[in-house]
C-alpha cells in the first residue's frame, strides 16, 4: 500500500473515529445534569416539562410585549426568530428590519401556534438528548450505577399453562428458563454485563448498569410476545361508541360493560391507542372486538422493523412460519371486507380493512421506532413460560463508591503518564511517535465501544490498561528492531523498512494468540469477564492498526516529506 492511500486510510479511521465518540463526549461533556435527568425519565416526565417551559415561555412573551414590544427577542429563545421568518416567507409578507419582540410575535397567526412552536422546541431538545444517550459509551454499575428490578413469577399462570398444579422441578424450570430469556433479551437490547440472579420466594433480581429509560426496561422484561389478530364488529363498535358517550364513567373492565345485557357474548371492548408526538400512547376510540383469536404470535417466526417509504413511519414487518401462514391465509379469506384489529397488552395498536387474502407475512403500523424495535426484539425471544411481576423498582448507587473509582481512575492517568514518559526518555524522538499511537489507540477502542453502546466497567478498564501494555509492547518490539538495523549502518528509511518487516509476525503472533482467547472469553463467558474480554479484542486490533500501520505512516512522514537522514531512537546512537 503507497504512502498516500495509507495517509487516506488514516484520515478515514480518524473521521469515522470521530464521528462515533461525539455522542458520549457530547452526553458526559456537554450535556447539563439536568437535561441529564430529564432525557433518562418518562415520556411522560418531558411532555410534562415541555408544556411547563412552554408555558412560561409564552407568559414572559406576552408580558414583554405589553410592556416594551420594541425590545430586543429574549436570546435564550431566539429559535422563535427562525420560525417567525419562515411564516413571513409562506405569508410573502415583508421583513420586519430588526426582530423586537413585536415584529417576531406577528410572525404568529396566534398565542396557541407561539405554544406549539415553544413545545416542539423543548420536546425535540430532550427527545434529540434521549436518542443521543442511546449511542454512548455506559458506565457499569461499579461506576455509575443503574437500576435495579426485582421480578417475581405468578405461578398461577404456569398452572394454566401446564392445566395441572406444577410441581418443585417444574417452577425451578420455568425460574431458570426465565431468566435464560430475560438474559437473551437484555443482551439483545443493547446492555451488556447485567446482573441477574435468582432470589427466594420465586424473585428474580435484576441489575441493569447506566442510566436507562425505566420504560423500556419494563417493556422488555415484561413483554410475553402476546400480540393477536382479532376481527372488529364494526356495528356493535358503533353502539359501545354511544354508549360510552351515554356513559362517560364506564371504563370496560376486563374487556367487558358493566352491563352485559347490552353487549352480545363473545365480543370484547378493547380501547384503540395512537401515539402523540412523544411517543405516548393516547386513547382515540372505543373498538368492539371477537374475542375469537384469528392468529397469536406464536406463529411469528420473525419481525423486523423499517420505514415506511412514503411516511417514513416504522413499519413492522412479521413473517409468519407455514402453519401461520396457512391459518392467516384462511382467516382473511374468509373475513375480506372486514376489518382487522392487531391487539396487544389489551390496547388494540392498529386496525384496517382486509381487502385481499394474506399468507406469510404481515405489515402493521401504528409503533413508534423504540416501541416497534422492543416489540420485534420481544417477539424474536421465546415466549416467558411464566408471566413476571414487577415487585420493586429502584436506583442504585454505583457499587465502588466514589473513593475507589477515584483511586482507580488516577491510578490508570498516573500508569498512562509513567508509560508516556518511559517511552520518551528511553526511545526519545520515536517515544513520541508510540505516545501518539498510543493515544490513538485510545481513542479508537472508545469509539468503537461507543459505537455498540457497550458498558464500561472496572473489569473493562483493566482489559483496556492490558491493551495499553501490548501496544507499548509492540512498539518497543518495531524500535528494537530499526535499532538493530541502524547499528549496522542502514539509513533512515531502510532501518524503518526493514526493522517493521521483521517485527511484523513476533508482532502478529504475541496479539493473534491474545486476540483468539479473548474471543473465546466473551463468547463464552457472561457479565464482567465478557466485558473484559471484548474490551482486550477491541483493543488488540486497535493497536496492531496503530502500532504497525500509523507509526509507520510517520516515520515514512519524517523520511520522504521531512527528507530527515538521522532518527532520534536510542542514546548513544546516531
């Protein structure tokens, strides 16, 4: 590979490094704590705390420009400005020549639009925040804490699954396969070195590290794969909808009035969900169902979510297997014309009218993207063979206490100064050259951990010093090397050429060997020594690509474009 395409192929790698650590230099830099705490909580939480800026927002405004409307705009909500001006260009109304607080305020059709303009602003800041959050490199809980959840299983409903009275071996099973499951799903929700354990009286405890959203969370630990397809009566959805106008109180408990007499047999009243502009479900109607089920997601081999080409909206996408298809096939064939209501967790999400037969895979709207993902995520697990209860839900405190991740935080700055430093006196110019590699490597290794949203933790940081130590140990190998070529009189650029070229496989060899046992640990091993393990692996590969290609691409820098003859290496050597 020439010089300058090794040159381009560093420039790439530093973008693209880039480009992944911004979001968790972003979030732990420059994100304050309370925007923190806000873009961890509910969707409930920033709906509320949007209407409440909003609010306040437009009251100073409305009090500014009763008082002093030539004012200059506030600046802390000058993003007003940018939206007044594109409504006077729909308008194709004239420029106002500086924008007071009167001028920005007719940029407004009323006090309500000012509102919306407001709300969207602080939702979309929170809402950009909580996306964000989900591309960061996590502290684990030794660090940072996280939340902890205990579970406890019903086993009432193993005994209606089982239809008889389980036995000790039976719910010892089900405990144990619960937690393979809830383990899969938390692995594939993008957590990793989770702590879960089984307790007594049928509990389980699990521990999630970093800050997560408590909805989510709940979602996954709780989400059964239930989601069934049932036929709408749309005649008697047209009598429920009077009555429940009639009726204002009546909230349909377990899918029934409180009057049965005006509801036939075999029909349930299930309540139709849209999501609002954060995500939150909201009650639009009252749907009249069969309680009959068309097609239960047992049959969902698998679900996938993407975009809707025109609306851009999540779509998920679920292929059912053979049987499934065959049963589906049947059901919409025989209901075509009617409409078809996809329910989940009592809340029917979506409903459409069957306009043609359908066999082996089925599109539904109606999910948001984090909503659709956990819900395909759920569906791709096995079904939970016991249903779980939340029994406490709460924060923790990081499990070192501040004392000793201080104390080991200076110890890994102090270990990093004392090799920067060695590295300079003993190899002197080129020491300088393994610092920046070294720094390099750093950075690369965090910004791929960042990129997978992975969790760091005390066992983590320790396979990141041990990498710090084999590529220190790779670059004293390569300077061994040109020494030796310059003690028998080679030039600059031969020593380099020759000295990489025999330090290439004892450098290959040591890592590779490192790299193989490292994937057989995080394959095989859970939590902690998982995270140390894909650490180490990360980490080797970041440093075979800085040690052998970067140092490289520099000391050929000082040779061809320097035109340097001598190379600052060794004392005593010229």
């Amino acid at each position: 590979m020439n010089k300058r395409l090794r040159f381009i192929v560093v420039l790439f790698f530093l973008g693209l490094g880039a480009f992944f650590l911004y979001p968790t230099v972003q979030w732990y830099f420059n994100t304050p704590e309370e925007k923190k705490t806000l873009a961890n909580g509910s969707k409930e939480q920033i709906r509320n705390y949007a209407k409440i800026e909003a609010s306040e927002d437009l009251d100073t405004l409305v009090e500014l420009v009763k008082d002093s409307p030539e004012a200059d705009f506030p600046a802390n909500i000058d993003f007003l400005v940018s939206v007044a001006k594109d409504n006077y260009k729909l308008e194709k109304r004239d420029m106002p020549d500086s924008w007071t607080v009167q001028s920005v305020l007719a940029g407004f059709q009323s006090g309500t639009e000012v509102y919306s303009a407001l709300e969207d602003y602080y939702r979309d800041d929170i809402l950009s925040l909580k996306e964000l959050k989900n591309k960061t490199l996590m502290l684990g809980l030794d660090l940072s804490g996280g939340m902890s959840v205990v579970v406890e299983a019903n086993m009432d409903s193993l005994e209606e699954r089982l239809e008889r009275k389980p036995t000790e071996e039976d719910m010892k099973e089900a405990l144990t396969l619960a937690m393979e499951i809830l383990n899969n799903r938390i692995d594939k929700f993008g957590v990793t070195e989770p702590q879960i354990r089984k307790q007594s009286n049928n509990q389980i405890l699990i521990e999630i590290p970093g800050e997560v959203d408590p909805e989510r969370v709940n979602s996954f630990l709780m989400g059964k794969g239930n989601l069934n397809f049932h036929i709408v009566d749309d005649a008697a959805t047209s009598r429920i909808a009077q009555y429940a106008l009639q009726n204002p109180s009546e909230t349909f408990e377990n899918g029934r009035p409180s009057d049965n007499s005006i509801l036939e047999a075999g029909l349930l009243v299930y309540g139709h969900y849209k999501k609002d502009s954060y995500g939150i479900d909201q009650f639009q109607r009252y749907v009249v169902i069969s309680e009959e089920i068309g097609l239960d997601g047992q049959h969902i081999e698998q679900a996938n979510v993407i975009a809707d080409q025109v609306t851009g909206q999540p779509n998920v996408i679920f292929n059912l297997d053979s049987e499934g298809g065959e049963i589906f096939y049947k059901f919409t064939s025989d209901n075509t014309n009617n409409t078809l209501a996809v329910v989940m967790d009592d809340k029917v999400k979506a409903a459409a009218r069957i306009s043609e037969p359908i066999r082996n895979s089925v599109r539904i709207t109606g999910f948001d993207s984090d909503e659709a993902n956990d819900l395909a995520l759920v569906l791709r697990t096995a079904a939970l063979p016991v249903e779980l209860e939340v029994t406490n839900e709460t924060a923790v405190g990081a499990s070192l206490g501040n004392d000793a991740i201080d104390a080991g935080l200076k110890s890994i700055l102090f270990g990093f100064i004392g090799v920067f430093v060695f590295m300079i006196i003993y190899y002197k110019g080129a020491g300088l050259i393994a610092d920046l590699a070294l720094v390099l490597n750093l950075v690369f290794i965090v910004a791929i951990l960042s990129s997978f949203n992975m969790t760091l933790t005390m066992t983590s940081i320790a396979g990141l010093i041990l990498t710090v130590g084999m590529a220190v140990d790779a670059n004293v190998i390569i300077f061994e090397r040109i020494k030796e070529e310059l003690r028998v009189g080679k030039s600059r650029s031969a020593a380099v050429e020759a000295g990489f070229k025999k330090a290439f496989w004892t450098v290959m060899d040591a890592n590779i060997t490192t790299f193989i046992a490292a994937i057989f640990l995080s394959q095989l091993g859970k939590g902690p020594i998982q995270g140390f393990a894909i650490t180490l692996a990360v980490g080797i590969v970041c440093s075979l690509f800085t040690a052998i290609f970067v140092s490289r691409l520099v000391f050929d820098f000082g040779s061809d474009v320097l035109k340097k003859d001598k190379m600052s290496i060794a004392w005593g050597l010229k």
